[in-house]
C-alpha cells in the first residue's frame, strides 16, 4: 500500500519523491504527536485570548484536543506508516 498524505486529494503519492522529500518526517512525527497537541492547546488559548476565536468554538476544540491528547496518551492515537 502506498501512503497517502494527511493532507492530500486522496491520490497516492510517488514513493520515491514521498521519500525524498519527506525522509524521517513520519517517524519524528509519531514521536512528536503529544507534543502537537498540546502545542494546538496552547494555540486555541492565544486565538480565544485574542478575540479571534469565540467561546463555544473555543470550548469544543479544547475538549477535542483534551481527548485526543488523552488517545496519545493512551497509545490509542498514533501516527501510521501509511499516513
């Protein structure tokens, strides 16, 4: 299975420029991934403190961040090869 990205169309991707230009991205990313999240947590406090992001959109983007921080956490949430 070739891998896709996050934040593609859908299509695959060429493998040997997926590895060329993305080398060890996905294993640092893997590792990296609680430490986005809570990074996302800090950044949702700056937009709602700002005025740029209301009090209910503020509200479920925490809870969302708190429970996907718990999956990390739990090792439910993890980063795949194929992602």
């Amino acid at each position: 299975m070739r891998p896709r990205a996050l934040w593609g169309s859908g299509t695959g991707l060429d493998q040997k420029l997926l590895d060329l230009t993305t080398a060890d991205d996905r294993a640092w990313d893997a590792r990296l991934l609680r430490w986005d999240v809570l990074g996302s947590l800090g950044h949702i406090e700056g937009l709602r403190a700002s005025g740029l992001l209301g009090v209910r959109d503020h509200a479920r983007l925490r809870q969302g961040l708190r429970r996907a921080l718990a999956a990390v956490d739990r090792g439910r949430l993890v980063l795949r090869p194929d992602q």
